[in-house]
C-alpha cells in the first residue's frame, strides 16, 4: 500500500513545507516540528506517513497521509 502521487503532493501543499508532526512524545519540537521541507526532498529528508498504519486498518488517503521529517518519521514504533 503506498499513498498515489496526487495524494502525497496535496498533503505537502497542506503542510506549507513543514513536517506536520505535533507528537507530545518528540522532546526536539513543542507543538509542531519546525523543520523545513521541499517537496523535492522526499526519501531524504521527509516521507508520506500513514497517521493510522495499514496493519491497524488505515488506508491510502488524504485524511491518513502526513507529512513527517526523517527524524519525527523514524522515531514512530512501525
Ligand atoms: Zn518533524
Ligand atoms: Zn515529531
């Protein structure tokens, strides 16, 4: 399962160039991450998450897909 192409790019837009992430948990950001991205940097310095994995039953679309760093992306239990 991955997110379509059309789908990751509407959620970049969403996210203005910025990880999405808001995660209590990450001691590096308060509220949401800081970090800047370009869209041109996904697989290096950002991924298209899936907020509801697709083991627990999420799936490919706008609502489930967020815009995460490598740092937020890699610090969340698969
Ligand atoms: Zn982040
Ligand atoms: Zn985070």
């Amino acid at each position: 399962m991955a997110f379509s192409p059309e789908t990751v790019k509407k959620a970049f837009a969403r996210s203005g160039g910025r990880c999405e992430c808001d995660r209590k948990a990450h001691t590096w950001h308060s509220l949401r991450c800081p970090k800047i991205l370009t869209e041109a940097q996904r697989g290096t310095e950002w991924e298209a998450h899936h907020k509801i994995s697709v083991d627990a039953g999420g799936t490919d679309t706008f609502d489930n897909c967020e815009i995460l760093c490598m740092r937020c992306h890699n610090a969340i239990p698969k």
